[in-house]
C-alpha cells in the first residue's frame, strides 16, 4: 500500500534502471565509434534543424567535396545523368535539339553560285583576254585566235578527248560552215553572257562563260531560261534537262589572263 499524494517509487526503479544501463551502454559504444553518444547531447544541440544535422554527416560531405554551388542560369542536367558528368566518350552520337536539330533535318542545301554581271569585278588580265577574244570572234576571221590558243602545256583546250589538228583547223570543224563564222557566232554569244567563278580544283580559280555551266537547272528562273535560249535551242535543253546541267559550249579564262578552254560535252 501507498500513501496518497506520494509517488510510487517502486515502480519506478526499474525504469530508472533501465535507463541508466542504456547510458552506460552508449558511452562504451562511444569510446570505441568515438562519436558522442546520442543521450549525452545538450538541450540546445538537440533542437538543430533536421537538414543541418544531416548536412553534417561525413558521407554527404565527400559526396559533395567535388561539385560547386550551383549557379543562376545553369543547365538542368538530363534524366539519368548525373550532375557534372561529360558526354559518353564511346563515340554515342549526341541528340541535337532546337535550332540544331532543324537545320541538319530541313536545313537549306548549297548556295547557287554567284553569277557575275559587272566584269569589274574579276581581274583585269581575265577580263582584257575576255575582249580580245570577244574582239577577233566579232571580226569574221577565226586566224585573228591564234595569238590567243597559247601553245606547248598552256595551249587552249578545244575538246575534252583531245585533237591533233591545228587549232584554227580544228576550230573550222565545229562550226557548220567551212569559215568557222558559226564557231565564231556562239563565241560571242557566250562571252556576251554573265560569267561565274568556280574553283573545282581549290585553289585553282577560272571564270566561266556563261554562268549555265555551273547553275542547278532546275533553279533557273524564266528570265534565266530567256538568257540561255540565246545560245541554246529548246531541243538542247530538253536534252540537258535529261543530263541534268549545261553542257553546251563554254569559255574559261584563269585571273592571269590565260585562256584555259573552249569546250562542249560532260
């Protein structure tokens, strides 16, 4: 029997008890982890913040050694990669997105070719040849090229498959009439025509006569087809619509003034 308004200390002892081998047990599980043992924190240290106490863990710190604060404006890393990592180095092509993307699927192929209108705007030597040739065609008289068609490894080449008749006799061959006056014809109208410059072999620059030679057909416009009607007739065109680019007569002239060929064909 109790006394009222006195505790029951006997049924306290065992509690009592309890607690102080629970204590003695953390100080010897302490003095081997050599942590603190958890009864042995102070009231204050036991109202820190969840978040401080386990930003304080030593596994959370290593985990956090090798990255920076992150930044205002830094990229979001994608599902499944890590913070920090690098691209796969085992030659996995990466996923282009945005603007990227759009311009390898639908993006626009190769510029057409400059045509050029104003001479002034290739070298004098290409364009003082251009009017001596232009000058002799004009004059009825295919001897008056002669001083033109070079000679030896820069002689003027007059057919893709090569020839070996004399120049001017070989000029006489192409053209309809035995003068050569038809030859002489479509020399002019060639070199009345707008040019472009090509460089098929880099490095190596030569202005073309007329600008056909190296336009996309299926680009001209019908101002363009009106242009080229003057040296070619409906028929030729259709031909070449087939082949798929110009392969009428043609001029070319180095920016040193050599007159490189005269020629027909693919």
């Amino acid at each position: 029997m109790t006394r009222k308004g006195k505790p029951d200390r006997a049924r306290h002892v065992p509690r009592f008890a309890g607690l102080a081998l629970s204590a003695v047990l953390c100080t010897a599980l302490s003095m081997f982890s050599g942590a603190a043992p958890a009864s042995a924190m102070t009231g204050a240290e036991s109202l820190q913040p969840m978040s401080a106490a386990a930003s304080e863990r030593p596994g959370l710190l290593l985990a956090q050694d090798d990255s920076e604060p992150a930044s205002e404006g830094a990229e979001t890393p994608e599902e499944g990669q890590a913070v920090g990592s690098e691209p796969p180095q085992d030659g996995t092509p990466q996923t282009e997105t945005g603007d990227n993307a759009a311009a390898g699927e639908d993006g626009p192929g190769q510029p057409l070719p400059e045509v050029v209108t104003d001479l002034e705007q290739i070298p004098f030597p290409a364009r003082k040849m251009r009017d001596l040739i232009l000058e002799a065609a004009r004059s009825g008289d295919v001897e008056k090229l002669r001083p033109y068609l070079g000679y030896g490894d820069d002689v003027t080449m007059l057919s893709l498959g090569g020839h070996d008749e004399d120049p001017i006799e070989f000029l006489k061959s192409l053209s309809g009439d035995p003068d050569g006056h038809e030859i002489l014809a479509i020399m002019t109208e060639i070199l009345e025509a707008p040019l472009v410059k090509t460089e098929e072999v880099p490095g190596e620059v030569v202005y073309v006569w007329p600008y056909f030679y190296a336009y996309p057909f299926d680009k001209l416009t019908p101002q363009q087809r009106v242009e080229m009607y003057r040296i070619i007739t409906h028929g030729d065109y259709e031909e070449m619509t087939q082949f798929g680019s110009y392969i009428f007569y043609r001029l070319g002239i180095t920016p040193e003034g050599r007159w490189r060929f005269f020629v027909a064909g693919d």
